[in-house]
C-alpha cells in the first residue's frame, strides 16, 4: 500500500453481500451488517484469521456495522462516519485516510458532499451510488 493514499471503503448498499471480496483486496472495509451482507462477513471473517491480534485497519481487513432497518442506506453511511474517522485518521492510523469509497449511497445524497472534515484535513470522499456499485466493486473507473 502506497503510504501517501490509505483509502477506507464504507459499503451502505443492502445487498452488496459477496462482492466485497473485490474490496478487501484493496482496502479495510466497513460494511453495514444487513440480512445480504452478514452472510458474506461471516464467510470473509471466517476465511481469514481473526483475532484479537488481527491489524482491523489493514487492507483486507472487514468491520460491520449495525444499522436501523427503518432508516435509509445514506443515514447509515453518516451515522458510521465519525466511528470511521476514530480508526483510520492520522491520530489512529498512520497514515491517516486520505480517502473514503462510499458504496450504496444514492446519487442525489452525493451531490455537493465530496469531502469529510476532520481534525486532521479533509478527506477526499468517492461516491459510489447504489445503482452503479454492482459494477464498480473492482475500482473506480
């Protein structure tokens, strides 16, 4: 991993589930633990060693999060963020995150919010709506 770009996926998309394979061979992931998506992390987190040892912000590295099913993917993505931030800024990690992918949030909740601030600098943010996350797992084109 190059050490001037240390970017953080944030998965909001329901049914993202195995696809996430795709991912962790690039950066940790964070991924709402949703009926779809639990299946995939119990099988990722079962392939791989984990342990009370295992580095959670290396790249392959898998965290879930619990969401509440009656709000919205875009509420669960905000809700997760400063949690995020807490594990990968400068002050946690070194380097801190200069990037967050976010997979699942729809386009219109993207639009105009292309940075995070943090304690540290901005934080580039990636927008990856739902309706193209399906074919954007692999990287961004």
């Amino acid at each position: 991993m190059d050490n001037a770009l240390y970017v953080v996926a944030i998965v909001v998309d329901p049914e993202f589930g195995g696809r996430v394979d795709d991912l962790l061979g690039r950066m940790p992931v964070w991924m709402a633990d949703t009926e779809a998506n639990h299946g995939a992390a119990v099988r990722v987190q079962t392939a791989r060693v984990q342990s009370d040892t295992v580095d959670h912000t290396a790249i392959g590295a898998l965290t879930t999060f619990a969401i509440d099913t009656d709000s919205t993917p875009e509420s669960w993505c905000l809700g997760i963020l400063d949690t995020v931030a807490g594990h990968h800024d400068r002050y946690s990690h070194s380097p801190g995150y200069s990037a967050v992918e976010v997979y699942g949030a729809v386009a219109r909740f993207a639009e105009g919010a292309r940075r995070i601030p943090t304690h540290q600098r901005d934080v580039v943010v990636r927008w990856i709506p739902r309706e193209h996350s399906r074919w954007t797992a692999r990287g961004i084109a």
